[in-house]
C-alpha cells in the first residue's frame, strides 16, 4: 500500500509519519511539506491513502485532495487538521476520514478500519470485543436508510426519544464500522454552530440517551466505544445501504437517502454515481 503524507509544519509532519509507521509498519510512506510536491508525486505513482494537512501555505490540504481525486479516484483522503470546524467541508468532497491533531497510530488504524475490515483484527486492538456480545441474540435491528432514516426492531420502529440521538444513529451508519471521534460528529449533527463545551456536553448526553435506548430494547452489541470515539458494528445489524454496497437489492434505492438530513446528501450523491454504473 502507498501512503503520502503532507503538512508544512515539520513537527506535525514527523509525528503523523511516526504514527502512520507504527499502524501500518508494512506499508510505503512518502512524505511532503510542499502540496505541489505531494501532487507532482501522485502524478506519478498511485497513492492508494492521502493524510492531508488542511492549514497549508499555497494549495491547502482541501484543495490538494479534489486533485488527488480527479488523478486516481480510488485514493482514500483522511483529512489531519487541529479545527474541527472543516469536517463538513471537507466530507463535502468524499474524504475518507477526519483525524485531529496530535494523530495516535490507534487513531489511524480506526480510520482505515473503514476500508479495509482485515485491519481491524489487527493485534494492537485485542479489547474491542464487544462485552456481553450474546445479549440480545436473535434479536437484529433492520435499518431502512433510503428513503427517511428509519430503525426497526422485530418489525417494529424503534421509538428515539430524541430526534438528535435518531440522527447520531443515522450518521454512524453511514459511517460503516468506522471509530468517529467526538469533533467529527458534532461538526456535521450541528453544522450551523461553533464547537463548544456546551455542544460537547450535548452530544455526551446524546451518547448516553443512545445507549440507553439501544439497552432497553436488549440490543448491546451494536455500539463499540473507545476514548473519544464512537462507531457501529456493521456486521450485527441488516441495513440496505450496506445491501446496496455489496450489489444486493440494488432497485431499492430510487435516488433518496435520509431525506432528513443535509449532511446525508453528499452520500447521495455517491450512490447516485454508483447506481448509474450498475445500470
């Protein structure tokens, strides 16, 4: 696999290095302060993961990415900045991930883990097992993204208390398996405010109402939880979206995905793209 790495700052640049080494020790990782640097490389070799600063002098990191993109598609770009307030930008243009500064190899290896589902069996994470994995056995939640967002338990919808918790939810799905930290997801859930404390303290209680809904209904092992981070196991639910990734029930999807949400767009969007190639 041929990563690049690209921040101006040399500090940044050297610890972002050591992390993506120690998650991905087998990997080709080429380094870069300069984006038009980055970008003459790309032109020749085909970079398969892109960490991209977003601050840069000359061609930010934002910018760098919609070219990595039109050279070779496939190009997964995981954004590293320290300002949580470009997370919607910049999965405006399909980026793959949204890490925050100081990056942790722990953080990098979750990131991938959207991608690539060997990864996650990695041995640096011999605890995420979900505990108390049997509860609730049997009983699998089926989850309806086209259309409105919609959650179904033995049949019957499963009732949020709040209306933010459902959207929560709804974004993990999207988000495949993947670890989302804290930032990410208050960014996009409330994209019309600053972050905050107040907004940091929401989303906990968002969390805990999930959790707790999740628990009544004898459902505990959907959810996995680290320090800072959040995600789904994509395995123990039945979601259409994941159908249609896989080219199951294609015709279920008519061009609407959680109509509820204007996050969710950028989403449609792909499955638009990917709906016309299947016909």
């Amino acid at each position: 696999m041929n990563i690049i790495a690209v921040d101006d700052e040399k500090s940044a640049l050297k610890g972002l290095q050591s992390a993506i080494k120690e998650a991905m020790p087998d990997s080709a990782i080429s380094c870069f302060n300069i984006s038009k640097a980055a970008l003459e490389y790309a032109k020749n070799n085909q970079v398969d993961i892109a960490f991209l600063d977003i601050e840069m002098s000359g061609m930010n990191g934002l910018q760098l990415a919609k070219h990595l993109k039109l050279i070779y598609g496939k190009t997964i770009i995981i954004f590293v900045t320290g300002y949580s307030q470009y997370a919607v930008e910049a999965f405006a243009i399909r980026a793959s991930g949204y890490l925050m500064k100081p990056v942790t190899a722990k953080a990098v290896l979750e990131e991938i883990k959207y991608w690539n589902h060997s990864i996650c069996k990695c041995q640096m994470f011999p605890n995420t097992q979900q505990e108390d994995s049997n509860n609730g056995a049997g009983r699998k939640l089926r989850v309806q993204t086209f259309g409105n967002f919609e959650v179904f338990l033995d049949g019957k919808p499963l009732i949020f208390s709040r209306s933010k918790t459902k959207e929560l939810f709804a974004y993990l799905v999207t988000r495949k398996g993947a670890l989302c930290n804290n930032n990410e997801i208050v960014a996009v859930i409330w994209e019309d405010k600053n972050d905050s404390s107040t907004l940091q303290s929401m989303f906990r209680a968002l969390v805990a109402d999930l959790m707790q809904t999740l628990d009544a209904a004898g459902i505990n092992d959907i959810i996995v939880k680290q320090r800072g981070y959040i995600g789904i196991v994509p395995e123990n639910i039945s979601c259409d979206l994941y159908d249609f990734c896989a080219g199951i029930k294609v015709n279920s999807y008519i061009g609407e995905f959680m109509t509820q949400y204007g996050w969710a767009e950028f989403t449609n969007m792909y499955l638009d793209r990917m709906q016309s190639k299947i016909l």
